[in-house]
C-alpha cells in the first residue's frame, strides 16, 4: 500500500467534501487503487472553515508559502478559485515537484498553456476534472476515452445555477429576479451571482473544454457570451407553446470557417434530451467522428459530486507517483495550434423574436418588410394578445437566417414608432 | 514517439472499423498521445474479410498461434468474440508478455477472475471498454472516474438491438416479429438474434458492470433474465397511454438483502430519460454516494463507435509500455468479495398485468378478488373494449408488491374459466 499525502488548500463547501469523502470512503478507495490517500496539512485563512472541518491532530495547518513545498506533500489540491493568488500557488507547487488537482476554471481556462508548461518542466501533472461539470467525467473522457476521434462539436448545461432559474422561471412562472432570490436561499447562487447568470462561468468552462477537444489554445474572450438577465417568464412560457425549452447552452463546433464558441439562452425541441436536464444537473453532448453522438449527464456542482472528481483525479496523481513519477499523460492540453475563429455574425440560426408592438393596424406588414430586407424569413408569427392602442406581444419565429442580418433588422426595427420596447431575440438550435 | 504494434484477431465489423481508424485518425492519435500505433499483424480465418480490409503489405498475415507470441506485437487486440478459442488466445498472449485489448463480453462476464490473476502474474493489463455499451465509456468511468464512490445501482439500456426493436413497436405498431425482421434487414440485429432478444448480451454486459461497481465475483448465470420475445405492440401502446414507455432494462442494486440483479422489459415513466434513449443507442445510469445520479449515453454498437473504446484502450496500453511497463491498473475487476443474491421472489416492485378475460359480469371481481388474497393491491383498471362473450383485454396496474406474490397470483387467475390466454405480467420502475 502506496502513502499519497495530500496538502488540501481551500476549506469551503468543495474542500470540507474533499476532506470528508478521503475519510468516509478509506477503505473501498485503498481497495480499488492500493492507495493509501489522506490529507496531511491544509490551508485556509478562514479559521471557522479549518473548526468545520475538524482536521485530525495530525494534520498540520501550513500558511500558502509552506504547504507547497511541504515535504510530506505528494499532490497539492487547490480548491481557493481565482486567479490570484492560485495561479503562483499552482506553479509554485509544480516548481517544488507536487502533483497539482484544481476545481479553478477560471484559472485554466485562460492560463492553461503557462500552468502545463511548468507542469511538463518538473515531470508534474495537473488534474482538473472538477472544473468542468461536478461530478461529470467530461475532462478524462475528452482526454482518454475519446482520444480517438475527431471532435465535431460540444454543447451542453455547463452550468448549475443558471439552469436551476431557469427551470423555476419555466415550472412556476417567476420572474428571473425571483428565480434567483429562490436559489440564493437554497445556496444554489452565489450572493453575487454575477458570473454564473452572466455566462461567463459557462463560458470558462467551454474554453476548458474546446482546448481539448479542437487542441486550440482558446481563452474565455473568444467565447461570444450572453447571459440569462433579460429572459422573461413570458418568453419561455412562449416557447413552450410552440414546443421549445430554454436552456443556457455552451455551444463549441469546428465548422469549416474556423471555431464558434458561444454561450447563450438557446430554444431547444422539448424531445432534445438536454431539455429533460432541470434543476442544478448539467449535461454535455460530444460529437466525434467515430463515437458519432455521446451525452455525459450528472449533478454539475455541489459538496459531494465535485469532491468525486477531485478524489479521481488525487488517484490518478497517486499512480504516477506509485509507478515512480512515470507521467504518460498526454499533451492535449496546451497545444498551441492556430485557429480561426468564426464570427458570432456569421452565425446562421433560426431565431424567435418577441416584439413589442403598439397594436394598430399595419404593424405587423412594418416588421415583417424590415425582416425581409434583411434577408430574414418568417416560419411563424402569434399575436395572441388584442388591445388596440396598447403594447402586445408578437411572438415570430424564423427560419435561418444570418445573426449579422438579424442584428441589422433588430436595431431597424426597434426604431419603428409601432414598438414600444427593446425587442427579444433568442436563437433557436434544432 | 513511441511505437505501439498490434496485433489484430478478426476482421469482421469491429476488426475492419478498427485498422481504417487506426489509419484515419493516426495525425490526431499520435499528437495527442505521443504514441505512434500500427497494426503489424492480422489473424483472420476468413479471406474475404481480410480482402475487404486490404492490408498494408508490411502488416503480417499470422495463425492464432503465431500472433499472440509474435515478436513485433506490443498489444493484442482480440475481437474474435466467443469463449472458446478467445479464452485460451488471451491467456497465451499475457503469458507472452502481450497487453489485451477485447470486446468479448461473454468471455469476461463468466471468466474474468482467470484472465484477471494471468494478466496480474505477467504484468500485463486486459483492457475492456468496448465490451459494455459501445462508444459509451462506463468501464472507464466506473473503474476510474467514479472510483471514491460506493456505488448503489447500475441499470440502463445495455443492447441496441432490442432498443430498436422496441423503438419500431412503439413508433409503428409492429409486431415482435416484424420489427425484428427489419433491424436483421438493416444489420441491427444477426441472423440468430437470440442472444440479443432473449436478454443474455445485456445479462452478459450487466454482469461485467457489477463486478466493476460492486466489487462482487458475480457473473451472467446469476442474473434474473427475461427477453422481449413476448412483447406485443399492444402492450407498448397500453404503457403509452398511461404515460410509460417500454424498455429492456438491465438493473442491478446493492440492496441490504444482497445484489438485487435483472434484464427484463420494465415500463419507465415517459418523462424518464431512458425514455428517450431511442433506436440503437444505449445508455447507463449510475448512483454512488458521492455522485448521486449520472447518466453515460451514446451508440452502443458499430463498427466505427466500438472502434473509439477499443483504440482508446490500446492507447491506454501503450501509455503503460511507453512508461516501462509501470502498470498501476486498479484491482477492482477481479475481486472475490462474498455476496448474497437478492432472490427474484423477493423483488418489490409495481406491475403491468394484461388479462385475456372473456367478456362477462363478475370477471373483475374474479380477478381482483385472487390479486386481494396474494396481498397485491390494484392502482389502475382499464377495460376499454367491450365484446360480451368474446375475449377483451382488461389491463391493471398495481401498487408495488412482492413478485413471489405475483407469480402466485398469476398463476391462479391463468386457470380461471373466463381467462382465455396467459396473462402478460410487466414489471414497472418510476
């Protein structure tokens, strides 16, 4: 039986599960791996955190400059987030030949070529399987299972938050702003619940994903990001009726202008099965030239599902160091290849569009020539609403059609005397 | 770059898709892993197939015998399917020293305790990904990524045959017969499909997860087995309406009795995600107590699918030769931890019972009157046509009662004089 001594840094919701997990499953752990993993220092500046965990007497409480040059430390477990300082601690472990496990997505997502540099230099890993997904294998499954194929396209719920609101806003028909105070109370979000209901958590995480499946060194900026702020419980109640879920997708495919990287609300066909994915779950579609199309789909978050990942990839560290530092590991993760990259105004899709129309006589003819002159034709238009005089909704969805022209015409139409408030565009994937 | 040579036993489907992926993918292959992989040696008794694989004219046409000791092969890549020779081959080539790669699921479900000590006394690893669920990485998965877990349940749609069969039934109203008879049309199903329609591939494949999951010596014998061979698209079209689908399920459960273990068709509620797991795909759920619930779905079969799992395993071997032979593969296939069987008479689970009665007052009261006596408790009743003195079908739904009782039951309302066909007896999940 291997000792792998593990120095935990971070002692939030992620790193007490970490500690717990290590302890509660010991025994089919040691079995399965012939490991013997336990945690021997921890560091976190937050004093109740280190009393909620409890941590053995053994277990030493080491300052950041200590812990990763401890010498009873084989893999240093970064569970703090950010950049900074996380980003020097990671090369510092790595520099003072530590194996490194991270959850930091925002940190590989847009530094990942220094981090495996460094890596590859001192004969270390870096795992990070907990970045993307929770408890979902997406990252060793890209790496490994999937090392095959040419990979098409990754899509999917990257993130828990914004799929839990979004799931309340369609079940109980809240407001966003209600939707989210709900899942603050739950701990779902965050109490700045910025990056996740922005995208830009989503879009961290396809960047991750994209560098290994496309082997481009993308960084989040590439990613066109919309959020989920100015969806209305009236849209997705819309969408419904014409048999539609929305969902905030993360969407990645290597098309032959170049890649197209985006996160934004998407309708998608009720029978898709990424629109059975609610509450906080998340589920990634991959598709490969080989493996035609995978789904992977689990608990994307949380204490426990994250701390699996984490434990697999502290294992995975534990064999290289068990086989005599023996890094076959492969290189996919900061290949620096060129790539293009497809501009969002390129995009061809199908869009719906709530417009906000002042009901007369007329208006619709108005719309519907500012649409055309755009290039832009109509499969279905509702108004269900009657109110002469008065703002009503009209609801058109189209066939595909160029965002660069959908813009134009938005922006058109939006000054038309007839419209009484910024029109809604959300696009369609079918 | 390291090279890998392997040695490739069948060329049939599998085989074929094999060597021209190898070919196609070996840029992305040997970038990404730093292994250059080749096949240097065939075995393949039949010519045709070798001539429709064609060859390169370095790569060595050999007997059985020859390949597994052949100098020039670092892995073998069994794919021949059987117990019989394939047992004896994969024993003799790890005794020459060779790592395996096979899809051979009987083979590992009944005996993989033998090949697992052989491949342990030299050194060698016997890689399995293609055996269970196609492109789907659940071998991977469970044996690597979810590894901290105690896992719970393991059940899903395990053979795509039955799944297309059953897609067919329930789209189309065919008959048993004739949906079968289009997927042997379309190559979905073999000649003799009754491996695949009788539940015993699914049993077989069932019986590895187990092992892997549970940590349990189990093997197929040990499963409760029932096919689809009885199914009528009436009963698909019943399920539909109360809001099931029906689906071949494997299911196995660590229960507090023992290892409950079952294939058998099982109404699943529509709103279900294997209920949209349609046509040939499969998929798995899997619960661990870290992980809580996830889902693994993609093509359960074919050529170029089975092709990714298998080239993915003979780069995981060829990682640990490139390494030096440093293998620190986990020990968890071939553990022999006791277990007890959850007997099948002991199963709780809620039914789907389809009476052939012929049409006259009092017959429910007949029927429900030996339901009462056997403790099994009615949900639903339906009888929707009407025929006085010709035979109607009358459906029931239960609560969740024992299937000893069931059986019981069953048999007993089978001998009663206004009963004119054997009752069809579904189990249901929720």
């Amino acid at each position: 039986m291997k000792d792998i001594n593990v120095g935990l840094i971070g002692l939030g919701t992620i790193g007490k599960g970490v500690y717990e997990a290590l302890l509660s499953n010991c025994d089919i752990l040691s079995k399965r791996t012939g490991l013997n993993i336990a945690v021997t220092a921890v560091c976190e500046k937050d004093k109740n955190a280190i009393k909620a965990v409890n941590p053995d007497k053994s277990v030493k409480v080491l300052s950041l400059e200590e812990i990763v040059k401890a010498e009873d430390v084989d893999v240093i477990v970064e569970l703090m987030g950010g950049i900074n300082p996380a980003k020097e601690v990671l090369i510092n472990a790595l520099k003072n030949k530590k194996h490194v496990v991270t959850a930091n997505k925002a940190l590989l997502s847009d530094h990942s070529k220094e981090i495996f540099t460094v890596a590859e230099e001192n004969n270390r890993v870096v795992c990070f399987e907990a970045s993307v997904g929770g408890a979902i294998p997406v990252i060793r499954v890209l790496r490994e299972s999937f090392v095959a194929n040419n990979i098409d396209t990754i899509y999917g719920i990257l993130n828990g938050t914004t799929n839990y609101i979004l799931s309340e806003m369609a079940d109980k028909a809240y407001s966003f702003e209600k939707a989210l105070k709900i899942a603050q109370e739950k701990g779902i979000a965050e109490k700045d619940p910025d990056l996740d209901v922005s995208g830009k958590d989503s879009a961290h995480k396809l960047a991750i994903l994209s560098i290994l499946g496309f082997g481009s060194q993308v960084c989040s900026e590439d990613i066109y990001t919309e959020g989920i702020e100015s969806l209305s419980p009236q849209d997705i109640d819309n969408a419904k009726k014409w048999g539609y879920s929305v969902k905030l997708l993360a969407i990645a495919k290597n098309t032959s202008k170049g890649l197209q990287l985006r996160v934004h609300p998407t309708l998608l066909p009720v029978t898709h099965l990424l629109s059975d994915v609610n509450e906080a779950d998340n589920a990634v579609f991959i598709k490969g030239d080989l493996i035609g199309e995978s789904l992977l789909f689990g608990k994307g978050a949380g204490s426990k599902p994250t701390a699996s990942s984490v434990i697999a990839d502290i294992v995975s560290a534990g064999k290289i160091i068990s086989s005599g530092e023996k890094n076959t590991d492969e290189k996919m993760v900061y290949s620096s290849q060129e790539f293009n990259l497809d501009k969002i105004e390129d995009l061809e899709v199908s869009f719906y569009l709530r417009f906000s129309v002042i009901d007369k006589p007329g208006v619709l003819a108005g719309i519907s020539s500012v649409l055309a002159k755009n290039d832009i034709s109509i499969a279905n238009v509702a108004q269900e609403e009657r109110n002469m005089g008065e703002t009503v909704p009209v609801i058109i969805l189209t066939h595909m059609a160029k965002e660069g022209d959908m813009k134009k015409a938005v922006e058109e139409i939006n000054k038309l005397d007839c419209i009484s408030a910024d029109t809604v565009v959300i696009r369609i994937e079918e």
